[in-house]
DNA sequence: CGACGGATTGATATAGATCAAACCTGGTGG
DNA sequence: CCACCAGGTTTGATCTATATCAATCCGTCG
C-alpha cells in the first residue's frame, strides 16, 4: 500500500472539519493535532499524532475534526477507498487497520477519563507521563507543542498548565530546561 | 453471525476491566454503561449502550473497561476471535464493524469536547439534546440512568446535574415529570 | 405506615478561570 | 554587536462555576 507524501508548515492545516474525508494519513516526521472546535473559537485538541501514527478514520464522507499541524511535519496519504478495498483483500492489513482503530477506541477511553475526572496536576502528570514514555522514558523529554496546545488538550486553560509545571517542578517532581524541555525527576512521575 | 443472549440485572456487571475480552456484545435490551474507574473510585461512564448498540471493541487479550446494566437488559455475545474471522471472510460484515467502531470514535471526540470544554449547563443540555434524538425528537423523553450515572458520565457531580435541570426547569427549556422522565419545550434544546 | 434509595436544596469552600502585567528568548535590522 | 520586537510563557490578583458537606424531601415497596 503506497501513497503520496505531502509536507505542512507548523500550523498549517492538513484538513477541516466539514471536509471530504477522501485520505487517511500517516506521519513520517514532525507532530500533528487533530481538533474540534466550538462556534465561539472553544477548541479540544483529541490527541497529537507522532511519527507512525496513523490518523483521520471517519465513519461518513466528511472530516468530524481538524488536523493542523504542530511543527513542521510530513506526512504520507493514501486514499481511503483504496485503503479500504484493499483490507477487504488483504487480511494482514485489515487486522492492522482494526489495531489501529481500537488502540484509538482505548487511548480515547482514557483520555476521557482524564478529561471528566482529574486534576489539573493530574492531567499534567499524565500528560508528560506519556510525553516520556513516546520517548523511550528518557530523563529529558521534549515538549514540541505550546502550553495553548497542552491546555486545549488537557481541557485546562494555558495559565493552569504553566502554574501547574512550576507547581511539579516545586515539589521537584520535574525540572523545567526551558518551556519545552522537561527533566523527570528520579522519582519519576507516578500518579 | 450468531451469538448466544444473555440476561443481567440492575447493575449487574457484565464485564469488568481487565478480564479476557473474549466476546463481543450487542445490546438487544435495556441499556448498559461502559465505565472506567480510578483506585480511589471516581468513575468516567464513556457512553450509555441501547439496543441495537455494539461495544466491547479492545485492541488487546483484556478489556480496558467494565460494562454494567443501567436497567434490567438482554445482549447477545459473540466470541471476539470468530467475529474478526468471519470479518476477514464476508466483507459486508468486516465493513459493518468498521462503521461501528469509527462511529464510536467520533461519539467519543464529541464527548472530549463536552468534557474538556462546556459549561455544566451544555453537558446536561447536550445529554438530553442526545437522549431525545435516540427516542425520535419525542416531546417527552426517558431518562432511564440516575443521576450519579449521568453525572460520572458529563464529568461532573449529582448535586450539579440536578440543579442544572432545575435550572433548565426554571428558565422553561425543559419540565421534569419525576426525576426520570423530561419534557422538552417548544423551545427545543438549541444549544 | 415506615424505611430506604434516590433526588433535591442549601450553605460554604475551592480549584481553576479570568484579567492583567511582567518576563524570556530567539530573530531582525540598524 | 546590540536594541528591539513578537510570540510565547510565567506570575500575580481576583472572581466564579462547580465541588463539597449537610440536610431535607420524595416515591416506592415491604
């Protein structure tokens, strides 16, 4: 299965809500959100694509969300009614497309938790938790997107998320080198 | 495809998190919660499964969530592997799933929203908006989950949803006839 | 009738939002 | 090389929506 690559420049937009959901994407570098907003500009960003990630399954012909670019990235599409006839033919694919759909279903579930029934330190913790673990766990984890993108993530506004960071970093928990790099102290981030 | 029904009471568990996810279940009648709780007992309820409603999607061997009757219910199991099997076989069926399972991923983007970012008043008029949509635009709808249940699931407290809907009461969008049947005005629930 | 499991209502507390300045930092141009 | 600027971030002061704690109420069922 082949498709064509494209490249986005940070913030530019890969597709709208509302429009025709014809590919389906994958990313090959760089980091990419997909959102949901309100009339009165209220945005969710649902979750950040990473290099692997593949995104943009919808049930009918048109995007239910948006995807903008967080950093410059690329990405490869393939047309979603070939991706589809041909996991109808190939099972070894179709069976990865289930994968990928449900692992979503899951990461969602959780998210939801986290959305409906945590804390703001909570949903920080949470958020580098995982920030760490997409990087092998590593001492020091980047931050590629802007404390905006982690409060429409997190449902918390940008005041919050920066109050909370100093906040973990206080009760050193986390030490911050600079606003998008973190170190994760030894104690490591349990709950 | 055929499966075997099965009968559960009143907040009987269907299935809980982490056992094998070896079926998958439709509900026939009743309705049935799928939640997620954290060890010190908060509860996110993801979404409220009715009849004709398929869940029980997992990625993985365990279940990531637990299921439990709302109301007294039926369902009909099928064993997770043959399900997939037969997918891999009858492309209508594979197709159907598909649209079940990218269909609850845009049900649970809507809900991030609800979650990360509407009022209390929103939640509880979106959850109604949805509750009659499901019973035809009826003028009077039926609420058949408590009030903790529609809490746990608009991530928010018993004591907010219930003097939200009186709320709504007083303004005139809505009349309560007992706690678990509601009226909606002329007025509609506009947003 | 009495009791028990919701549901509602009331009084108060508080986490997080909002409004408003500073504060960096990296890039640009003089 | 430095001053300046713009975007993003942090910090501060205050407000408020919702949570929390605590009765009371209501309806159903024995």
């Amino acid at each position: 299965m082949m498709g064509s690559a494209m490249s986005f420049e940070r913030n530019e937009e890969l597709f709208a809500e509302e429009e025709p959901a014809d590919y389906v994407y994958k990313v090959v570098s760089g980091v990419v959100r997909t959102c949901k907003f309100l009339e009165d500009g209220r945005r969710q960003i649902g979750e950040f694509h990473f290099p692997g990630d593949v995104f943009g399954f919808e049930p009918c012909a048109n995007h239910t969300f948006s995807a903008e670019a967080v950093t410059p990235c690329r990405v490869v599409i393939v047309k979603r009614a070939a991706l589809m006839a041909a996991a109808g033919r190939d099972a070894e694919l179709g069976s990865a497309l289930w994968i990928a759909a449900t692992r979503e279903l899951g990461r969602l579930h959780e998210h939801m938790v986290l959305l409906g029934r945590k804390s703001a330190r909570e949903r920080v913790m949470a958020f580098l938790a995982s920030a760490a673990e997409r990087q092998c766990d590593a001492a020091v984890i980047d931050i590629p997107m802007s404390r905006q993108d982690i409060a429409d993530h997190l449902g918390l506004t940008i005041e919050t998320v920066s109050r909370t960071m100093t906040q973990l970093q206080e009760t050193g928990a986390i030490s911050l080198e600079g606003s998008r790099r973190v170190r994760v102290g030894p104690v490591r981030l349990a709950a």
